[in-house]
C-alpha cells in the first residue's frame, strides 16, 4: 500500500508603508500533494482613521471545490469632546452613548418615563447643555440612568478595548464594518423587543466607574428621595442648590439633610416679621 505523499507548501509575506502613515502586509499560503491543494491569501490595511483586513481561501481535493473569502474593515465614527465632572453631565454623556449605538433609544426611554417628550429627550442627552436642564428634568435624567445600568449593554453593544480607544476613554465604530470574531448581532433584546445596533463602542476599563458609577452615587440621595415618593412638587426650586452644596462639600449628606429638613418645617406666617 503507498503511503500518502507529504503536501509541499510554501508561504511569503511583505511589509509595505503607506505614503501620510499606515502600512500594507500580505501573506499568501499554498499547500499540495498529488490530490489536493489549499491556498489563502491575506491583505490587511493600517492606517490612522481605521483597518481593514481582506482573506481569501480555496481548496480543492478530488472532485470537491470550495472557497470563501472575508473582508473586514474597522473605521471610528466617534468625535473628541470634553464632559463636565458634574455629575449630571456624566450621566448625560452616557445616556447618549447608548443613543449612539442603539436605534430607537427614544422609545425606550419614552417606555421608562410615560410624559417624556422627543425634546425634553433631546436636552438630557446633551451633556453641554445640563445646565439649562430644569430640576424637574434632572429628576427624569437621573430616573433613566438608574434604569439602564451599564449590564444591560456591556459585551453586547459596549466593549472593553483600551487600545481601539486610541487615547481617548471611548471610541465609536460602525456595526457593519465589525469585527466577525466579536459575535456582535445586528439586533439585541432589550427590555423584551428587538432592537437595531447600528454602532458599538469600545471603552477603557475606567469608563463606566467614572461615566456612571460614580456619578449615580453621587447623586443617591436624591434617588432615595424619589423613591420615597418625594416627587419634585415636594420640593421648592433650591433643588439645584442643594445638589450645588451636595457636590461642593464632602459631607454632602449632612448637607443635603439639613437643608431639606429645613425646607419642609412647617412655618407660621404670623411669626415672621412681628413686631412685639
């Protein structure tokens, strides 16, 4: 009986710099015995703004063809900008990184707050603009963060990845030119409906300590309140004072306690101002 010829094979590669930064490296491989015969070859582009990778493969053995051939491009869609330490920025800034990656984030929201509107929406996303956001408005941002944790999304839609970060902590690439081997989906389930990725983000380890963690606790106080029922009518406008103080002092709590102590004693009109 003849023993099966061992395949010759041979491989080569190239390394060639782009002209303005980035490089071209190929690869091409190729095995074959008296029967069968297999080849793939591979292009990947580097450059500043993203990469691409292209592979083809064949083999044939017998009477038996196959091939397949996959291309992958990766390019950032995400712009620089600066976010306010304030923690209602943070939590702004977050929520409109779920906007980014999520189609439809509006009626998502619209699920968690019955009466919010596409332009009270519009304001709490914007993270250089809370400042004008009112203290009823405040109570609604802080309301939809609570309900959309970083676990609903993380190795779904957000993806920890320091170096496709590229200095910055996070960075935004098109769904559609992704990486196969991440096993991302076109559609997520999210709050029992389907809905449409039309990006991913990549993020730093620190990302969501500093982006939410953080900021939700500074502000759970005022999240205790709202579930106690302290609704903002409760409340007179010195809200956005007390948050003020909350966040100027370390001893916030006793800050904010007094201060809402005081603002709910019942006064006696006739005792301000008499004169005796």
């Amino acid at each position: 009986m003849a023993e099966p010829l061992e395949p010759v094979t041979t491989t080569s590669s190239s390394l060639t710099p782009l002209y303005g930064g980035g490089i071209v490296q190929q690869s091409h491989s190729a095995a074959a015995n008296a029967t069968d015969v297999a080849a793939s070859t591979t292009t990947a582009i580097s450059v500043p703004g993203g990469t691409g990778t292209k592979s083809s493969a064949a083999a044939a053995s017998g009477g038996n063809v196959a091939a397949i051939q996959t291309t992958i491009t990766e390019q950032a869609t995400g712009q620089s900008t600066q976010v306010d330490v304030d923690p209602r920025a943070q939590l702004a800034f977050y929520l409109h990184c779920i906007s980014s990656v999520l189609d439809g984030f509006f009626g998502v929201c619209n699920g968690i707050i019955k009466d919010l509107t596409f332009g009270e929406f519009k304001r709490l996303l914007d993270h250089e603009k809370f400042r004008q956001l009112t203290a009823k408005e405040c109570d609604k941002l802080l309301l939809l963060a609570d309900a959309l944790p970083p676990t609903l999304f993380i190795n779904k839609v957000f993806f920890e990845n320091s170096q496709k970060c590229k200095g910055s902590s996070n960075e935004f690439y098109k769904i559609e030119e992704v990486e196969k081997s991440l096993a991302i989906q076109n559609d997520v389930m999210f709050r029992g409906e389907n809905r449409h990725v039309s990006e991913i983000m990549y993020h730093t380890p620190n990302f969501f300590k500093n982006r939410y963690y953080e900021p939700m606790r500074s502000l759970e106080h005022r999240l205790r309140a709202i579930r106690k029922g302290h609704h903002l009518e409760t409340f007179s406008e010195n809200y956005k004072v007390h948050l003020f103080l909350s966040l100027l002092f370390p001893f916030w709590v006793i800050v904010w306690t007094a201060l809402c102590i005081q603002e709910s004693k019942p006064r006696d009109p006739t005792s301000e101002g008499a004169v005796l």
